[in-house]
C-alpha cells in the first residue's frame, strides 16, 4: 500500500478544511441546552448490551474503519458526512479528491474486494458480521466538504455486504453533525461544525441503531460526566504519539451507573471540532446526553488532536500517522479506542 507523506497528509488536511471554513452564524437551539459540568476520573465496567459508533467528517470514517474491523461487537453505525471505508486507500491524495471531492473515483468495488480480503486473512472480523447491521447515513443538501456521490458510496459499501441502510438527505444542512442544540445555522460549514436546523436526527439515527428510542430529557442531565486521561488507553501509552488529546469523556446516565443493562454509543466528532480546539462543544451539543438519561445509554466521547501530519485534529482515515494498518485491527487508534470500550464493559 501506498505511503502517506507528512507533505501531502498536511496538504489534505489544509486544502480542505481552508475551502470549508465560513463565517459562522449562531442559531437559536430549540428550547434550552442543559449541560453538566465534567469532573476528573475514570473509566469503569458496567452492564453493556451492545455497542454503537456514530461520527461526523473524519469521525464518521473512523466509525466506518471501527464497524468493519470489529463487526462481530459493533452493533450499528451512524455517519454524518463521510463516504466508504478505506474510501482513501492510505493516499492523501486520493482522501482529497477522491473521498471529499469527487474529482477521481473513489474505487468503490476495489474497497468491497479489499475488505473481503483482509476478512479472510484474519486482519478484520469476517465480513458477513455486516449483514443485518443498521447503518445510518445522513448527507446535507449543502454540504460542501463531501460530495454527495462519496456519502452514496459509503451506503453502497455497507449494502453490499447486507447491512440494513438508511440513507437521509438533510435538506438546506452543510457539513456538519446536525442537532436541535447547534449553534450554526442549518447551512453553515465552519466551526464547531454543530448545526440547528430544527430538526432531531438524533432521535432518528439512534430509532434506527435501536429500533426504538423514549423521548430526550430536555431537563436538567441526571447523568455524570467523567473527564478521563486517554495515555491510560492509547496504544503504547502515549496519546500525543497517535494525536489523541490527553482527555476524553463519558457520559454516564444515573441508571447505568446504579446496575440498570444500558447501551455504549461511541460518539466520534469531526475534524476542528476535538475539546482542544473547540472545548465540550460537541459533547454538551450533540443532543446525545439527552437521549442517554432516557435510553439506558452510556455514551463515550473520544478525543483526537492535532498533530505535524494532522493540523487540524482529525482522526486517522487516510495513514497520518504513518502505518498502513490504520483502518484494520491493530490500527493505532482503532486500539486505542477499543481499550476505552473494553474498560466501559463493552
């Protein structure tokens, strides 16, 4: 596999997010947003049923890589804005203008070959875990980071392999997790990447990873959130090494922390949008807690940061970080990520 230079990954990274970013403007959200102030600890085991990976941008390509490589204990995957797994085959080149732009191809069937590939080596659970899995897609109608035809292929991939997937279109949104917590406005493309277009796709997304969902609370949280030190979980010790910020959080509601069998979703955030550069932005907004408290759901929150090959904090879909397994098990961050599971009891 092609080697990325740290030349091009920066180039990537900078070309794209420079053509993203826009004036924000602030929105409203609909009726007030309860937060809950994070206190240090650290992670511990709890009853889980099954876990979730949902994401936006970047993270919803690390949600891609995170479904694939561990299909047999992902249950359901959730994307804003991304297209298919190993959409940039370890090129930064082709992550630019093939998986965000469509001005190449994004090679769809040589990406469903090579996941059936590395299925049968042992390098990804096997493949057919995917069928039957719920995946959610959701692309903006404004989206002017990943072209329309890229999210298409990123359903198509999980299709192919019979997971059951659902396509939604978000009318007037730009590149963003959409929320009714935002502080964008519908069609923005610019930080924190957090968009109100008074609509709840959070309630449809996790109705379709669920199968049902109660109501959010749109109270107070009743749940806490844990502040924890991600060098305790990243491979080798060391988050800065693999461009993960010191800090990640959970959020775990007041049921699941007395005994109750809860849910873990792994929420993934975008590029420019990690508590280093935006604080708990995506955390307090994504409209996730809120649906925890009422849905026996623990929530975990990692964090990349930004790094030489990596300046704007993504996480790793196209070989930053300089190994080509970065999209199977092994994977630095994938690893780094399934301790954090592995500790929340998942």
């Amino acid at each position: 596999m092609l080697r990325v230079t740290r030349r091009w990954a920066a180039l990537w990274a900078l070309t794209l997010f420079a053509a993203m970013a826009v004036p924000t403007t602030q929105a409203s959200a609909s009726g007030g947003l309860h937060t809950v102030s994070p206190v240090a600890g650290s992670l511990s085991g709890h009853q889980i049923s099954g876990v979730y990976v949902a994401g936006i941008s970047s993270g919803g390509y690390m949600a891609g890589q995170l479904q694939v490589a561990y299909s047999s204990r992902i249950k359901g995957t959730a994307v804003f804005g991304a297209g298919p797994y190993y959409c940039a085959e370890n090129n930064a080149a082709e992550a630019l203008y093939g998986c965000a732009a469509n001005t190449y191809p994004d090679y769809l069937s040589t990406l469903e070959a090579d996941a059936s590939l590395w299925s049968a080596y042992g390098w990804i659970d096997p493949i057919s875990h995917l069928s039957g899995r719920p995946v959610w897609v959701y692309h903006g109608s404004q989206d002017t980071a990943i072209a329309a035809s890229v999210s298409k292929d990123g359903a198509s991939f999980f299709s192919h392999f019979g997971a059951h997937v659902t396509s939604v279109t978000g009318t007037g949104a730009g590149h963003a997790w959409v929320t009714p917590y935002g502080s964008n406005s519908c069609g923005t493309t610019g930080s924190p990447y957090l968009n109100n277009c008074g609509t709840d796709p959070e309630h449809d997304m996790l109705t379709a990873l669920l199968g049902s969902v109660t109501a959010e609370n749109t109270g107070p949280l009743t749940g806490t959130l844990t502040r924890f030190n991600q060098n305790a979980y990243a491979l080798g010790g060391s988050a800065g090494a693999l461009d993960l910020s010191s800090a990640g959080f959970s959020y775990v509601p007041h049921s699941c922390a007395t005994g109750s069998t809860c849910r873990l979703l792994v929420a993934l955030h975008g590029c420019d949008q990690g508590y280093d550069t935006v604080g708990t932005a995506f955390v307090d907004e994504a409209n996730l807690n809120q649906y925890a408290d009422t849905n026996n759901m623990i929530v975990l929150y990692p964090q990349a940061t930004t790094g030489a090959s990596n300046p704007l904090g993504c996480w790793d879909w196209w070989g930053y970080l300089g190994a080509t397994n970065y999209p199977i098990q092994g994977g630095a961050q994938i690893e780094s990520i399934m301790n954090m599971v592995d500790a929340l009891g998942g």
